[in-house]
C-alpha cells in the first residue's frame, strides 16, 4: 500500500497540544489496524535539543538509537507504544547542515542555493525516504510551531509541494478562548489566523478546536462560515479528565470515520478490543480506589515539562495498581536551609530524585535521600538521583565527609562519581554522553532490582557524563551498599539499592521506556512500596 501523508499544523500559538492531537491520530489509526508513523518538524538551528536547556525546551527525549529529540517522541511512543528512531525527527539544524555539507561536496554545483527549492528538496527527499524505508501505511507529520513562524516556514511551504505531488490531508489546531462574563467561545482568533494558514497556499481539511469548554453548535457553524470548513469536520478538542482518553475522545465525536475515509483507508476493522483495554485502564486512572503523595525533589521544577516522561511513568504505574498518585514538586535547593527539618518531606510515600545537571540543588537532594534512608522512606534515584544516593552513602555511612561528583568539584577528596579517563575525549558537549539503550545485568536474585525486572539481562535508555567510580565498589559493598547490577562487561555499575526498606538508584532513565500497559519496572516497584508504606503502617 502506498504511505497516505498526513500534516498537523497550529494556527494562533503553541503550546495547545499539537502532540497529544498528532499521537491520538496515530492510535486512532493502531485501533484501525494501520501502521502509522510520526514525523517531527522543528525549526530551531540546534542540529538536536541536546543542548538545550529543559527550562526552556522541556525534556530531552532520548531514543533507543542515542538520538536526543523532543519530548512529542515520548508522547507519540507512548501513545503508539511503539520504539521510535531518530530520522523521524527533522530539524532546522540537521537540514542546514546536510544542504551545507552537499553544496562542498559539488552536489549543487553551478547553483545558487536556496531555501525553494533546494532546502524544500531536502525535505521532501527526507520524507520520502522514510515512507520508502519503513513504509508505514501513514505518515503524520507534526510541524512544531505556529504557522506565520519565520522558523517553520521553509517545513510549511515543503508541504505545500508534497500536496502537488501526493494527496495531503491537513489538520489545523486552533484555540477558542471562552470569555466567562460574555458566555461566548470566541471564533475571532481563529478567523485571523485562518487566514495566515491559506496564505501559504494550504487549505486545511479538518480543522480541530482546542478549548477548556466543549466546542458549541453554534460556534461551530459560526467557524464553518468563515474558513469553508464542512461543519463536522470542525472538531472539539476540549480538555479531558485525563489526556489518554483523548483518542477515545476523538472517536466519540465521530472523527476517526470522517479521517478514515478523507485520507482513503478502509474504515470496517476498529479493534473493540484495543478500545475496552484503553477504556479499563482510564477507569484505574480517573476512579482510583487508593492514593499516595510522591515528592520529586528536583531543580527544574518550576517548569515540570522537564520531567514529563517520569510524571507519566506514575501515572502508568498508578493506572496499573489502581492507585493516584499525587506528585508534588519539591524545589531542591529548599531543603538546602539549616533551619529545615525535613518537615516538608514527612507527608510523602515516596521520594524521587530525577536527572538534572549542574551544581545547584544537589546538596537538598543528597539531604532528601538521607532523610528517605533514615525515615524509611520507599526511595528512586534516577540517574543524577542515583550518582547522589551513591555520594550521601559515602558520606553519612562510609563516612568518607569529603565525597563528591568530579562534576560539582573537581578537586574533592573522595570522587565516587567522575568520569573515566577514557571517556574524557572531547570537548564536544553535543551527543557525547552516554546515550541510547544499553543493556544492563543484574547480577543479584535477592535484589529490588531482580524483583522489578524478573529477569537478568534488561536493557534501559541512557543520557549522562559521569559514572560511578569502580575504585569505591568494595569498600561501599563493605559498608553495606548493594551494587545489583552492571553492564554485562562489569564495567560501569547500572544499580545501588538500601538493603534496609525501599531505596534503589539507577544510571538509566526508565521513565523513558515507561509506557501505558508496561508501566516502567522501577517505578511500578516504587508505587508498589509506596502503597505499603501508607495503608500498612
Ligand atoms: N549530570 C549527571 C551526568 O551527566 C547526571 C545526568 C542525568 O541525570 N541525566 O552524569
């Protein structure tokens, strides 16, 4: 079968969930037995997100090929529940620097090259190449930014050109504000920004209403006459209890037929099945019979986008247990204060130490584990939440004062966690941490680590620098710590554990493997403990 093209753009601003539209289509299409793909347009001339800062970006999505992409992967992956790969994602900066790098070789030679057609060709050439590779029945494009952007425009007018070559169906996203005192969803700004969208020479086909309140009526037909979209193909795309339902959502109102049948598929094979398994698992979600207080204690949590893949990883284990899990952001560098008594932490069953870079913070977060350590409080360190559990034992156990990570001080006395001299090899900072799957081997049956994953050999994404330093195995083992496992060469340790109640520290990021139905083995174990930890006192 030939691969159907499918573009999602936004109209008016971002940040209106273009990616929770784009993966409730690509599931849509999974409930129809259709294999469907994303790709990710961005305009930003990094040649990945890499290198920027999660308080601007949000997360640094990192797939099982070491690719560092947006976090719309880890929404698209954990809607399709599918691993994705890095050339699905399309950036200013890898299209500038492949057409650079093509004009040295000769490739345009005698040309003058240009945005049209020349970087338009790129990306043309890029998508089809993926349809050609992979062959997905459907490709969905979701192009980041607002159209009338300088920076996605060169994407806009390439699918322009796809639409002369191939049938392209569009999908605009707008917003409708409500204003309470009039009582009216106003259309205004969608009819302004309409019409930036038909000035690109695109009509789009659906057009999809992002709103607080349901989409009326009459705004709809209001909006009909204005943009000459057919009144059902004006879609409601209000907020829901929780946005796993968004695809059900979207059935509901009747969208999936209509879509279905504009971009040419047979509609007949819905899967009921796959629709009541979502539906059951919802219920956990929204009518849960149990509830726990998790605390993150991180630096970023003024912008929680930065920690999104492990706020859905409780979510998917919460789901599983039948159990909400109420997460509070904790800024690290409160418990930094002398006067704190960890009073703030006393109402948690849990407490997670997520990733993170740089200095500030960390000394709140290692007095975080201590406190979970000493109160018994069911503990996850992820990855710099790891390298810090490592460090507080050495400290307050091993009594080694002077310990630190070569990444906070170079030059303190005990460097548990550093980085080997093999790998200080560049002074490159973009894609040169340890990146991507890497498989893992646990190496104790007693162990959280055996008892979550139930197997010996696991394999988890990485995206770090430092490393536990070897040096310090034994002496740490001595004193107690629980190295449970290795890579399978024994080199670099993956996991520490408490033997004393719930604690386990992970180099991995798991919550970037976490999905829906196969919640994250470490989390699920967390949760687990943290339910025993409130109703089994
Ligand atoms: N900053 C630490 C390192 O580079 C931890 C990174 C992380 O938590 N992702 O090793």
């Amino acid at each position: 079968m030939k691969t159907k093209f499918v573009v999602v753009l936004g109209a008016l601003m971002s940040g209106m969930g273009k990616g929770i539209v784009t993966s409730s289509i690509l599931q849509i299409l999974d409930f129809y037995g259709y294999n469907a793909l994303p790709i990710k347009f961005d305009g930003y001339l990094n040649y990945d997100c890499g290198t920027m800062n999660p308080y601007r970006h949000g997360e640094v999505f990192v797939l099982n090929d070491k690719s560092e992409v947006d976090m719309d992967f880890g929404i698209y992956e954990r809607f399709l529940n599918k691993d994705l790969t890095g050339d699905l994602s399309i950036t200013g900066g890898k299209l500038f620097s492949g057409i650079i790098e093509k004009e040295r070789k000769g490739g345009f030679l005698g040309d003058d090259v240009q945005i049209i057609p020349h970087l338009t060709g790129e990306i043309l050439e890029r998508i089809k190449n993926i349809a050609n590779e992979k062959k997905p029945d459907v490709l969905i494009i979701e192009v980041g930014g607002t159209v009338g952007d300088i920076e996605n425009s060169y994407f806009i007018e390439a699918m322009r050109q796809l639409s002369l070559e191939e049938k392209v169906t569009f999908v605009a996203l707008t917003y409708l504000p409500f204003i309470d005192v009039v009582g009216e969803q106003k259309t205004k700004p969608t009819q302004i920004a309409f019409r930036s969208i038909m000035n690109t020479g695109i009509r789009p086909t659906f057009l999809v209403c992002r709103s607080d309140k349901r989409v009326l009526e009459k705004t709809k037909e209001k909006l009909s006459l204005f943009t000459n979209i057919k009144k059902d193909y004006i879609i409601d795309d209000s907020t829901q209890d929780t946005l796993y339902r968004m695809p059900l959502h979207f059935i509901r109102e009747g969208f999936d037929k209509k879509f279905i049948d504009e971009i040419g598929l047979d509609g007949s094979n819905l899967s009921k099945k796959k629709i009541s398994e979502l539906e059951n698992t919802i219920e956990r979600i929204v009518h849960p019979t149990k509830e726990i207080n998790i605390a993150i204690v991180g630096k970023y949590v003024g912008l929680t986008d930065a920690y999104t893949s492990v706020k859905e990883a409780l979510i998917h284990s919460g789901a599983k247990l039948d159990c909400k899990v109420n997460i509070d952001w904790v800024e690290a560098e409160e418990l930094e204060k002398p006067e704190n008594d960890f009073e703030i932490l006393k109402k948690y069953n849990g407490v997670i130490v997520p990733g993170g870079f740089g200095k500030r913070g960390i000394e709140g977060m290692i007095n975080a584990i201590k406190y979970s350590r000493e109160s018994k409080t069911p503990y996850l360190g992820i990855c710099l939440g790891m390298q810090l559990m490592a460090i507080e034992y050495a400290r307050n156990v091993c009594k080694l004062n002077d310990s630190n990570s070569t990444e906070f001080n170079p030059n303190v006395e005990h460097k548990i966690i550093y980085t080997m001299p093999s790998q200080r090899r560049t002074q490159y900072k973009g894609a040169t941490m340890r990146l991507g799957a890497w498989d893992c081997k646990i190496n104790k049956t007693d162990s959280i680590a055996y008892r979550s994953y139930k197997k010996d050999i696991i394999s988890e994404r990485h995206r770090h620098r430092f490393e536990f330093n070897n040096k310090y195995r034994d002496m740490m083992e001595k004193n107690g710590l629980v190295i449970s496992a290795t890579t399978p060469d024994n080199e670099l340790v993956e996991m520490i554990e408490w033997t004393d109640g719930f604690g386990i520290g992970t180099q991995a990021h798991p919550e970037l493997k976490s999905r829906l139905y196969e919640p994250a083995p470490l989390f699920l174990s967390l949760i687990e403990n943290a339910i025993a930890h409130k109703y089994n006192k």
